[in-house]
C-alpha cells in the first residue's frame, strides 16, 4: 500500500509539474505576442531580408531590440550583440600552377583561400586528396570541404562536367576558411606540384545576432537557440510579386528564438548559460551558423536547438513537429518524454532523403560532435510557398505555431536545468 501511494503522489505531483508549466508558457508564450514579431519580421519594409541590404540591417536592430527587451546579456566583450564577421570576395587573381613539370591550364583550377599569396608544394603541409573517376562526385566533395584544414584536391577529368560548378566555393567565403586548391586533372596523384597566387580581397562585413542568459549553476555550459534571419530579399517576380518575405522561412524560427529567450528570461531558473542566436546568411552557404560554431569549445555546448520554418502544420497536422538526425543523439527522446501529459508530439524526420541535418544551420556544430538538432514542420515534398513571394504570414497557422514554440519550451527544461545531457553525435558515422 505504501508503495501504491508513493507511486501515486509520484504520478499526480509530475503532472502537477506540467500543468504549472503549461501554464507559466501560456501567460509568457502568447499567440498575440507570436505574430506581433512574425508581422514585423515578414513584413514587406523588411525588404526580404537578403544579406547586404537595407532590409536585413533593419531586421537585426528590431531583434537587438527585442533582446534587449527580453534582458539578455550580450555574449561578445565589446557589449554588442552583434557577432561581426568578415566573408571575403576575391577581386584579382593571377594565379599558376605545375603538376610534375606541366603547366596546368587557369581553367582547370581553382583556388579558394583568404591568403593574399600563395607559393605552395607538396612540402607545403597541404593534404593532397584525389576524387578518382567511379566514385560518388558530390558526395566525395562534400565530405572533403567540411574538412577544416588546407588541402589540394586532385579531381579526375571524368568530372570535367562538374568543375565549372566549384566556382561557387570560390566565389566568397570566410575569412578565417582553411585553404582549397580544386584541380582537374588526369594526374590524380601526382609527385610534384607547385602553386604561385596573388589576390585581392572585398571584405564583406556580415553579423548573427546573438544574446545570452548566463547559468546560474553551470556557466560553462552551454545550451543555443536558433535561427536564420536572412531571406531572399527582392527577385524574380511571380505572379505580379517580386517580395520574398520569408514569413515561414525563417521569421518563424527566428520569431521563436525571441519567444524562448523572453520565456527563459521570465522563468530565471535555468542551470546551464542559455544562448540565442539569429543566424545570417544561412540561404547563401550557412557562413553565419559556421562562424558562430567556431567561437565556441562543442565540448562544453551541451544541446542546439535550431528552429526553422514552424508556421505551417506539418504532415501530421496540428501539435507535431519533426526533427533532423532524431536517430543521431537520445535528444529527440528527452524532449517528447519532457511532453508527457501534453497533447504534442515530436517526429523523426520523414524526409530523410533530403539530407536536412546536414543543410540547416545545426550542421556545423553536429559534425563537431554536439546534439544539435533542427526542429521543423515544412512538408518538404509539398510546401507550396517555400522560397516562393508567396511566403507571406497569411499563410501560416499562428495558433499551431504558437504551441510549438511552447512544446520546445517545456520539452528543453530538463536540458536548460542540466537534468539531461543529450548523447553526443558520433561523427564517425556522418557523411
């Protein structure tokens, strides 16, 4: 009998927990509040938000704001919530190179590299790596650019139809990129090689947003927020429109950044350093996500939760979500038990062949190791206004978007009070 009650009071007093919960979320995440900042963020003086305009300057002042508002700390020294970084574009190059002795064509290379001057060889400290012909190109590339050190990469000619393609890598990157020789070759191993570049430089500059609330038991570590604030800004029209205002992609995610950060900031109880981050040029190659993952030990980043496009219901219908890599970490686990007694439930991913994990902005860090996860209900074989103008609030579910910003809420609290500590990613096994 004694073991009945204890049971019993065990039972009522966890739900007791989540109805005191549910309800401190209901009186802090409102949807009233959810689509104040949602019409702000995708409304048409936005401009679309594209990076390099206008329009995202004044998307990231209206989010300082909103941080400010909520009491955040900013995360860099100088005060600022700004997190400024530089992406470099290549002006001028003259560039040449020789493989055992033979002048290699300046149209069979590519040099992608924040060095002004190159002289490089095979005493350089450059791992020299080959794709040969028969293998899977894309899938060989991919997994040697997330490789953060310099190398040259020895292409077979069999992919002389793709090389053109490698522009884009060249085009702009980060300053702080490690250095890539791209070259296409029928010498896929060559003994000698030598590579004499000079270049110049337009530097970009670029900011995430970025606020924190420090923990109060467990400082160093730390528990990130997130979502990308750029859009597409103004393009092509279709149908008359030519404004992409990224209602759902992403002012959704970044809507919930600041709905977290204003929760978590009310409560004031949590364990671990929580981190908020409004990640920019994410629809142009993740460089905000990438920079923001290389100013952190992932040793000590204990959870990221990234949230994109969450305005419209997903395969399931109304309070469900799914998320990237659920077979990747016991995150998604902790999360949907942490929702017990809710009426909300979080999926694995159904679009797996997509490769979501890897193209949003948890990526850089989950191949560093850490649970970071991206949380998201766009049906990705059928969402009629994805990077579309038609990306507009009214087509969004505001109510159904307001309790999945609450689900995570309430399904991160044991990893904001450092109850649970997700698995980590076991980056042997990504691609």
């Amino acid at each position: 009998m004694r073991l009945f009650k204890s049971v019993l009071l065990l039972f009522f007093s966890a739900g007791t927990i989540v109805v005191q919960a549910q309800s401190a979320l209901d009186k802090i995440i409102t949807e009233k509040e959810v689509s104040r900042i949602e019409n702000i963020l995708a409304a048409d003086d936005m401009q679309g938000r594209r990076v390099f305009t206008p329009g995202i300057e004044k998307a990231a002042g209206f989010i300082i704001d909103e941080f400010k508002r909520a009491g955040l700390q900013t995360l860099e020294a100088n005060g600022s919530y700004r997190q400024n970084f530089m992406m470099l574009k290549p002006e001028h190059v003259t560039a040449g190179l020789q493989i055992d002795g033979n002048e290699i064509p300046a149209t069979h290379f590519l040099i992608r590299s924040p060095e002004k001057s190159l002289n490089i060889n095979e005493n350089s400290g450059y791992t020299a790596v080959a794709i040969p012909a028969g293998t899977d190109f894309f899938s060989h590339l991919l997994r040697l650019l997330q490789a953060n050190h310099n190398q040259i990469i020895f292409i077979d000619t069999a992919y002389a139809k793709y090389f053109p393609r490698l522009t884009y890598f060249s085009r702009q990157f980060l300053q702080n990129a490690a250095s890539t020789v791209f070259v296409l070759t029928d010498q896929t191993h060559p003994e000698h090689f030598n590579l004499k570049a000079q270049q110049t430089f337009t530097e970009i500059p670029l900011s995430n947003i970025v606020g924190i609330l420090p923990g109060k038991k467990l400082p160093n570590e730390y528990v990130i927020f997130s979502g990308h604030y750029d859009h597409l800004g103004i393009g092509k029209p279709v149908n008359g429109d030519s404004l992409y205002n990224g209602a759902n992609d992403d002012a959704a995610g970044t809507t919930a950044v600041i709905m977290l950060a204003k929760y978590y900031a009310r409560l004031n109880n949590h364990v671990r350093t929580l981190v908020f981050a409004a990640f920019t040029a994410e629809e142009i190659g993740e460089y905000g996500s990438a920079y923001f993952s290389e100013q952190f030990n992932p040793d000590a980043v204990k959870a990221m939760f990234n949230i994109e496009m969450i305005g419209t219901e997903s395969k399931w219908g109304t309070n469900s979500a799914y998320i990237t890599g659920f077979d990747k970490t016991d995150m998604g686990q902790i999360m949907q038990h942490n929702l017990k007694g809710t009426p909300f439930t979080f999926y694995p991913d159904p679009y797996t062949e997509q490769n979501l994990f890897y193209r949003s902005d948890n990526a850089t860090l989950a191949k560093k190791g850490v649970p970071a996860h991206t949380i998201s209900t766009s049906k990705m074989d059928n969402e009629p206004n994805y990077h579309k103008p038609s990306d507009e609030v009214k087509t969004l579910n505001l109510s159904n978007m307001t309790a999945i910003i609450r689900a995570i809420a309430l399904s991160a609290q044991s990893i904001v009070n450092g109850e649970d500590t997700p698995t980590r990613v076991d980056t042997t096994q990504l691609r």
